[in-house]
DNA sequence: TTGTAAGCGTTATCAC
DNA sequence: GTGATAACGCTTACAA
C-alpha cells in the first residue's frame, strides 16, 4: 500500500519539507531551478501521492460539497444535481449526492455526516422535518442553500423554488378552458410545500371558474396505495375527464393503473403531469408535462453556495423560477 | 462558524482528550459514572460535533468510496451506482458518484482526485485507456472493483460483467427465426469491450444462419453523428427491417430518428435494444430489451470491494452476470 | 531561497 | 479509570 509521505520526498530530494511542499502548491518564485528538478525526480521515482486529508485539516476546507435529495428516484432531483456537479466539476469541488429517500431521519444522518467529514457546503432538498438543523447550521453560518420545497419562512436562506402554484393555475385552468368539469388531482402526501402549493394552483383555478371542488377528485396517497385510491376514483359515477398529476412518481402510478385499466389516453381521459420525465418526447401520446427549469436552478443553487463558501457575502434570498408547460 | 473541539470539550468536562475520544468511540468500559455525564453535558452545552475528517487522517480510512462511472447518461451506470450506493450505505461508507464522460483524462483525474483524497476504494466503469493507472492501483493492492468492460486480460482484477456475446447472439437469432435477413446493428464507437462484445454476437449469429455480414448494415457513429449516418442506412435500396441498438444511447438516437421519418416500429421495423431505459415498461411499443441484471451486478462489485477494504484477501476474479431479453 | 517548528483535531500507546 | 504525549501528513509563519 501506499506510503510514501512529503517527508520521503523531502528526505529523497535533500530538501525540507515545506519546499515540497512549496513545489507541489506551486509556488516556485523563489526556488531554485535545481531544487525543483531534484524534488520532481524524487517523486517520480518514489512515486509519490499527495495527501489531500492532510491538507484539508490544516486548511480547512475539503473541496467536497454535499447533495442532499429529498428523493433521488424524482428525474427532477437528478437533473439538479447533474447541472450542481457540472458546475462544481469546473471550479474542482466534487459534489456527494446523498438520498434521503423521504426520511427526516436520514436526512439528519445525512446532515451530520457530511457536515462532519467537513464538506465545505451543503445544498438541500428538505424533507422538512428538521427545521433545528437547518437553523443550526444558518445561524453558524455554514454556507448552505435550499432547493425544490420551502423551510421555514423566518429562516433567512438561500432557496430556489419554482412557481407551483402558479404553473398548477394554469395547467388547470387549461383543461377547464377545454370544457373539462371534473378533473382530478393526484399527489403523494401533503406533507411537503410543493404538493401543497400545487393543490392549491388546482383549487384555486377552479375557484375561480365557479367549479366546486369536489374532494372525491382530490387523491392523497402513497405510491404504493395509491391504485387502490384510484381504483376508487374511477369507480365513480361521474368520472373525471382530466387528471393533473402532482408530480412524476404520481404520474407513473397514474399511467400503470390506465394501462392496467386499458383506459385511453387522450381518448378517455386527458392528463398533465407536475414535472418533466426522461424520455418525455418519446412518448407519442397527447400528456402535457410542466418542465421545471432544472439545469438553470441547479446552476443557480450551485453558484450561490460556491459564493457563501468563498465568503462573499450576500443576504439570503428566495429565487423562483418559472415553469413551462409543454 | 464552529470551532469547538475535542480539547474545548475536555477542559468544559475538566477531563482529558484521551477520554473525551474514549467517551465518543463508545469504550466506556472502564469510565467512571460521573465523568461520562460531565462529557456528554460538556458536549450538549457547547455543541461539539467531532472532526471526522481527523479522525480520518489518523485511522487511514475515510468510509468514502468512489465510483468512476464511464458515462452516467447510461441508465444502467446509474442503476448499479444507485445498488452500490444502497449496500455501502448499509455498511456506512458513502459512494462518490463520479462521470468520467468517456474521457480517459477526465477518469485519471478523477482516480488521482479520489485517491488524494483517501477514499477506501473504487468501482470503476473503465474507459479502457488508462492501463498503467489501472495497473498501478493494483499492484499497490489499493482496493478496486471494475465494472461493465473488460480490462487488459493480464491484470489480475475482480471485474463485473454481462454475458455480451452470448444475449446479443441469441436476440439477432430472434431476429433470424423470426425471417429477418436485413440486419442492422447501431452502435457508437468500438473503442470499448461491451460494443465489441456485442458486434462479435451479432456477426456471430449471422454467420451462424449462413447470412452475409453486410458492412453497410453496421453503423458506428457517435451520438452526434448518428442521424446522419442512420440517413445513410434508411436510404439504402434493400432497408433493414430489423435493428440491433448496442445500447441506450444508440436506441434514443434511432428512436428519434425514425420518428422523424414517420418510420412505424414494429411494422416497418423490428427494435432490439441491449439495455434497459427508464420506463420502458411505460411504452407500448414492440421493442425488445437485453436487460443486465444491474442491481445483482451492483451489490456484488460492492461486496467484492467491501470485502478488500475489509483486508480480506480472495484471488481476483471475474464475474459474468447473464442478461435476460423481455 | 530554504529550513524549523508549530499547528490542524483526532487516535493510540503507555504510564500513572 | 484517566491523562500525557506522540503520532497522522500536510501547511505556514517566521527564521536563517
């Protein structure tokens, strides 16, 4: 295994150890020519590895950042966290994504974890459960930014959120311009902004189009209840003629009842969905899906935390990208 | 921001390190009652958090491993990424994603960056063109893994693979019981194994059959290059009515050609794709699929790595892991 | 231009 | 049971 320390090479290259140390970060101003000649052969021939641990105790900071996804099977998460690594690859930070598959728990686990190894940032998308941490590491000033769902509104962070309601509005308002009365509204638990604030978007589109909101065609479920809550829903006597899915999981769950069902896209039932999903465009059937600009919010996120860990200092703020429905 | 540590929490509890260390590592055979309370009150009031990244330095063991995947636009690279992830995560190491792009430089910088940066081990899915570096890390014993494509036969390494040969040759026999003779097969540059792999299946198959390998029938292009190319294939006198893809990638690119071309799959053509895509099962469409069991492939690389972190020693092998065609 | 020595925050080995 | 003290491998004043 690998041993051979600064120390080695410095012994090799008969020089001290802050020259080496010097050369690898470098600063060869004031070196002599044959000093760096004797010290790059000597690592040559000893084969020599830096130790970037070592650097980071002394220095501080680790050049790692973390990701931490609500829940890496949405395409949405890891379309951001691609555009987050892509921008990190180029100012030689390397981000970990970690999973926190729903779980506030793990989340913590998360948390702590990388903030322990001393990643030098964190960009997150909140379960939501835990505001003391995400206050803990606000309040001590650990450059941190949100993403995707809400926290706390007196929390004074960076997050980039997209327009959910606003865009649910739309989509809705959409169907009822095309005549649809009853449209349902599928989403997974309400536990979190997002789905809450395009319920809202739903209800408030039928509001304002004199439609009573008829609870019935509100569908809360897990994914894995979530075809026997449907199985309810197209049960009824007057069956919904449109369907907004909250999000793609949502959706999926959606397309396999139909399919099971043998219930027409477009035909029987038309549908939009909160989110893009890959391979969208290979689909060759009439769903309209509202795209998140995901590539620019990871930018976006990435580039206020690459701010925060260089110290430039900037009040948080709350950014919102508008999404487009195709 | 935080700077407490193990000596602030030593003098606080009025102990020493040593003991604080003790109390954190859970050796508290023999520690007295009291000072284990002073220590965790000690740690409570201040809001210590331990430096792992000390720790680390110290124990030569970071529980961070890397994964170098070749390309992650390639579902199945995320689906055996998101495997490994899952088993270390059960074992608390956390997997470090990183996409070399294809691009062998990019992949020894990433191996060079992981390795500074002490983690226990990579998995990697080789670009194939960084042999001195694959063989350096052997040779050191520096646990490693490689997935998905072969390297140089003389290392002795544990590898990851898919029976390529074997599944492509019995799909393009499909294809032949089936009447086919007009064979097509699309793949992106054969610069490494798994296409290689595949075409000998292919050409094995028709030989096999007594059908002439016709050269114009094998398109190899990059992604970019692709259209043009297929152009080419479609415009011939005597079209394929059958299409081997060598991968995802390849599958997206004829797919949305002949969507253009208003080229029904199915009735004017026949679809095999080596590699599963997202949602596949969301399509009705007749397309054939040569799925790697991408998970079993994952968690045993996993293993194999664990198990050389773990220093247990075990000659190096290679596994092949049948694909299956749905 | 190069060397000395003191850290960085832990863990590990011994004494006590 | 607990505490000095020396590592771990590097960076960085400060001296020389």
């Amino acid at each position: 295994m690998e041993k051979v320390t600064m120390a080695d090479v410095a012994r090799a290259a008969g020089v001290s150890k802050s020259t080496v140390s010097q050369y690898l970060n470098k600063r060869y101003e004031y070196m002599g020519e044959k000093t760096k000649q004797k010290i790059e052969e000597a690592i040559k021939t000893l084969g020599y590895q830096p130790n970037f641990l070592a650097r980071s105790l002394k220095q501080k900071r680790t050049s790692f950042i973390g990701i931490i996804v609500a829940n890496i099977t949405h395409y949405f998460s890891t379309e951001v966290s691609r555009a987050i690594e892509d921008f990190f690859h180029q100012h030689d930070l390397q981000a970990i994504v970690c999973n926190a598959d729903d779980d506030p728990e793990k989340e913590k686990k998360y948390i702590e974890m990388l903030r322990a190894k001393q990643v030098d940032g964190l960009i997150i998308f909140p379960t939501g459960q835990n505001h003391d941490l995400y206050k803990n590491m606000v309040e001590q000033g650990y450059p941190v930014v949100f993403m995707d769902r809400k926290v706390e509104e007196s929390l004074k962070v960076f997050s980039i959120l997209t327009d959910n309601t606003e865009s649910t509005y739309k989509a809705v308002q959409r169907f009822i311009d095309k005549g649809h009365k009853n449209i349902a509204f599928v989403v997974q638990p309400l536990r979190v902004s997002t789905r809450l604030d395009r319920l809202e978007g739903y209800k408030r589109a039928l509001k304002n189009a004199g439609i009573e909101i008829n609870p019935d065609y509100i569908v809360e479920a897990d994914i894995p209840d979530m075809k026997a809550k449907l199985e309810r829903l197209f049960s009824m006597e007057v069956k919904p003629t449109a369907l907004f899915a909250a999000n793609d999981r949502a959706f999926m769950a959606v397309v396999e009842f139909l399919k099971e069902k043998k219930i027409q896209l477009g035909e029987d039932l038309e549908l939009i969905v909160f989110d893009n999903i890959p391979f969208a465009h290979l689909l060759d059937t009439p769903i309209s899906f509202i795209i998140q600009p995901a590539r620019e919010m990871g930018f976006k996120a990435a580039e206020l935390l690459y701010e925060q860990i260089k110290q430039e200092d900037r009040t948080p703020e709350v950014f919102v990208f508008p999404s487009k429905m195709i």
